[in-house]
C-alpha cells in the first residue's frame, strides 16, 4: 500500500505526509481490499484505536477515524493531523473549532485568472450545500439538497502558466470540497479532478488532481505556534516545470 511519511512526532501529535491516492479512513465507496490511511493508523499505532470518534455513514456502517481531527480527499497530498492521545485530540479538535489551525493548499487549475495580479489575495465567501444530481459533490447553488453552509476560502494567485494558473488557498472554514468546490463556482476547477472537471484533459504527467496540502500551522498549549510543511510530489512539481517551458 502507499504509506504516509512522518514530518513530525512526540508523545501527542503526529504530522504526516500523505500520498495522493490512499483514503483517509473507510466510507460506502471504500472496496473490501482497499487500505487506508487509518488502516495504517492501527497497524503501526495500535493504541489509537483508543483516540478520536467513529463515523457513521450515510447507509449506517460505522467506520473508525483512530486519531484523525480532519482529512484529506482520498487524491489529495499534504500535511495531515493525527492525535496520539484523547487530550491532544480535545485540543486541536478545539483548534479548528475556533479557527486557530491555519492551513495552506497549492492548487493547479484550469484557465487563467486575467483580471488578477500575481501575487494578488481574494476571499470567496459563498456557502455551500451537498448537489441534489450528485450526493457527492458540494455545490454553491440554491439547488443544494439541504441547507447551505458557511464556506469561506482566501485564494492568491502565485502564477500564471499558459492555459493554466497555479494558486495557493486558506482554507477559513472547513467544509466538505471545500477549495475544489469553490474553484469549480470561480469556472477554475483543479486540474485532473473527476468530480469537479470530469473528462478535462489533465497535463503530463499527472494522473490526479492537483491539490496539495503544503503548511498546516498549530498552536501548542503554552501558545507557541509551529508550521509543519510537505514539499510539492514529484508528480505535481514535474507538471509544474513542464508547464513552465516557453
């Protein structure tokens, strides 16, 4: 299976690196022979089947979430959260509650963002609600089945590449979807993503979407703050070099 790397540990917290392509932890989609990044959890940390919640889903199987305090899309990379212990889980639990986790995404998208200067920062405040067409999806649009949630992201525009713009996203709130939802409103889905761009060409070499969790910064019980960083994949950073040649 693909196997997450350790950024950091103590007797916690864990910060790891996850792959692009393994699940967080198992839902209704999740195949009997698929792993997932929980599954590593217990294997390697036994003891965290002891920490966090289980999660039940939308056709009542329950699933285990051992130390996990947020996720990933199964195709996206990055800096990932795990609590070692219930006391660490209360605590950054409590941390994204109140906002004080702060987090970092580099996306690759389709199309250019011309009335937007490099460098230049814009919030999109749209709520969002789950697609009545697809349960999977989130959509900002009346036509939501159920209520729309308060979402909130800061876009910045690092560069522009051809056909292509490569951004950095914050995250404010933390909804389902939430960056590949609100890129998708803006008419600039990630580059390679199956539910939000389906049947669009997706640049060599990548194979999956261009979504990657670089920086996650925490505050520590005594108020110091630490950033944890998980460098570009190769598959993203190759794409992002071809994309560059003249």
């Amino acid at each position: 299976m693909l196997e997450p790397k350790i950024i950091f540990e103590d007797e916690g917290i864990l910060v790891l690196d996850k792959p692009a392509g393994i699940k967080v932890h198992r839902d209704d989609f999740t195949g009997e022979s698929e792993t997932t990044l929980a599954d590593w959890l217990l294997k390697n940390y036994p003891n965290l089947a002891e920490v966090g919640e289980v999660f039940t889903s939308s056709s009542g199987q329950v699933f285990s979430k051992p130390g996990i305090v947020h996720r990933l899309d199964n195709e996206t990379s990055g800096v990932l959260l795990v609590a070692k212990t219930f006391e660490s889980y209360l605590f950054l639990k409590s941390q994204f509650k109140n906002h004080t986790i702060t987090k970092t995404y580099h996306a690759l998208v389709y199309g250019n963002f011309n009335d937007w200067k490099v460098g230049e920062s814009r919030t999109v405040d749209v709520p969002l609600g789950r697609s009545s067409s697809d349960p999977r999806q989130r959509v900002a649009s009346v036509k939501a089945n159920g209520p729309l949630r308060e979402a909130k992201t800061e876009f910045t525009l690092l560069e522009n590449l051809s056909d292509y713009s490569y951004l950095a996203a914050k995250p404010v709130t933390g909804r389902t979807h939430q960056i590949r939802a609100h890129l998708k409103y803006l008419q600039h889905p990630v580059v390679c993503d199956q539910l939000y761009a389906r049947g669009a060409v997706c640049p060599p070499p990548l194979a999956r979407q261009a979504l990657h969790a670089l920086q996650l910064e925490l505050e520590w019980p005594k108020g110091q703050r630490s950033t944890f960083t998980a460098s570009l994949p190769g598959d993203f950073k190759t794409t992002l070099d071809h994309l560059r040649q003249p």
